[in-house]
C-alpha cells in the first residue's frame, strides 16, 4: 500500500493506494476515514459535500470515532472527544495497513482525567477494508469507556436499500423509547431510523440493486447501532445537503450498553470488516 500526505479540502490527510487500484483517504483529524474507492472507482463511503472542515469541528461523513463516550451518555461532548482531535501517523509494520496515534494530553486530561493511548489502524485489501481501534490503559488505574466506529455507508438511494441479519436481536427503537426484539428478516427505510441492537453473530448485508456489502464486526463490540436521519431531520442538519439522508446509512460497531472497564496496562480492540460480495 502506497501512502502520501495530501491537503483534503484545506486539512491535512491521508491518501493510500492498494495493491488491487482501490484508494483510501484518511483525515488526520480524528483519524477519521472519509474515502474508500474500491478497484472499479466505486465510492463505499458516504462523505457530506458540506462537511465542515476547520480542524475544529466534527466532520460529517466517513468513519468517525465515537469514543471514549457515545452520543450523550456522560458528561464529555457528544461522542467523546476523540474524533475532534489531531492524529499522527505512525508505522504500522505490514504493508497493507495505515495506522494513527492520539495519545492523552494537558487538554483531554482537563475533561477526561485518564492516560491512555489510543490506534486507529485501517487495512485495505481486495473489495475489503478493516478499521480496528485498540485503546491502551497506560495509566496508574482502571477506567471506563464506550466506543463506536460510526460508519456512513454510502447508498445509490435509501428507498431501494435493505439491510439483512438483524432478525431475532434484541433492538432499541430510540425514536420511541421502545425495546423488543425484531422480527423483520430485513429492515428497510422510509423515515428517521435509530436504533441500537445487540450486535449479531453473523455478518450483515446491505443489500441494493448496484450490490451488496457484507458488515462484520468483532465480539468486543457488543452493539451495532443503525442510524438514517430521515427528510424531516436531515433538512436540519446543516453539514448536510436536504437530500443527504438519501445517500447514506450508518452501520455501527459500537460498545454502549456495557461500557468496558480497561484495568492499567490492558488493551481493548474493537473493529469493523466490510466487504464487497
């Protein structure tokens, strides 16, 4: 895998080339991928074109990391405050794989009292691509986190796309505060959907008439949460054109329910596998 420093829409990024033809673009910022063109051109990410891009603010779009918080549940901003903070690159030591570091500081100290490390490594392979993030516990006590990739899938037009293997998990409706377990063999959508589940043992597939993507995750992450804003609530995002919410459906790996509890010196990993069938 080829990598250079490039400027993506005026921040500094990552361009990576695979074996087969298929590109990679990572933002240092948050270590958060936006790009990934598979080998025939097509682009499996779903990247707003009114994104912000200030080295400041979330961007919309790609892989953020939701970490060590997700969405409101805690005191930190909303998702941690990971994804809002520069990366560095650092090798990886197999060819195939890009990887950044975010190391704790004076700032994430300020609002999060723990020393940690945390790595983003992004492997690209044939119609594949890999994003694990390892979080390393360095300091003198145990702490406690939740985490997520918050990957946005990008879709020809949500109208025509379903997504299979849910069936039979456990399901958080958050929109009506309501739990059961779902019963539908592939959910489809036609408004606002959010909904955390208990993250199957088999891999997914988004299914629609271009193709289909399979979606694996690994047992660390115990969720996978599933999120389109729908028109009304997509017409109020402002990162977001009106006609946004067509384009896009994030699929999460994600550990929330049961935050983990890291002792000093241990690890934890967690990652998502998608896969062109």
């Amino acid at each position: 895998m080829e990598i250079s420093s490039i400027e993506f829409r005026g921040q500094p990024a990552l361009r990576a080339t695979g074996a087969d033809g298929s590109h990679l673009t990572v933002a240092l910022h948050g270590a958060q991928v936006l790009s990934w063109t598979t080998a025939d051109t097509v682009e499996r990410l779903y990247l707003s074109p009114r994104a912000v891009f200030d080295g400041q603010a979330a961007i919309r779009g790609g892989v953020p990391i939701c970490c060590p918080q997700f969405n409101q549940r805690g005191m930190l901003p909303k998702h941690g405050f990971m994804r809002n903070l520069p990366w560095v690159q650092e090798a990886a030591g197999t060819s195939d794989t890009l990887r950044l570091m975010l190391r704790d500081s004076e700032a994430t100290r300020k609002i999060w009292p723990h020393a940690f490390e945390a790595r983003l490594d992004v492997t690209l392979s044939a119609g594949q691509l890999r994003t694990a993030l390892t979080l390393t516990n360095i300091d003198r006590a145990p702490w406690t986190f939740a985490a997520a990739l918050h990957t946005y899938l990008r879709v020809d037009d949500i109208a025509t796309v379903h997504l299979e293997g849910l069936q039979g998990a456990n399901r958080w409706d958050s929109l009506r505060d309501d739990r059961h377990v779902e019963t539908a063999s592939a959910l489809h959508f036609d408004a606002e959907f959010d909904s955390v589940y208990g993250a199957p043992a088999t891999p997914l597939r988004l299914v629609q008439p271009g193709g289909t993507l399979e979606i694996a995750q690994s047992t660390s992450c115990s969720e996978t949460v599933v999120w389109n804003p729908g028109a009304l609530l997509g017409a109020k995002l402002a990162d977001m054109p009106e006609d946004g919410y067509r384009h896009m459906l994030c699929v999460e790996a994600a550990r929330i329910d049961e935050p983990v509890l890291l002792a000093p010196g241990a690890q934890w990993q967690g990652w998502q596998q998608l896969r062109v069938l």
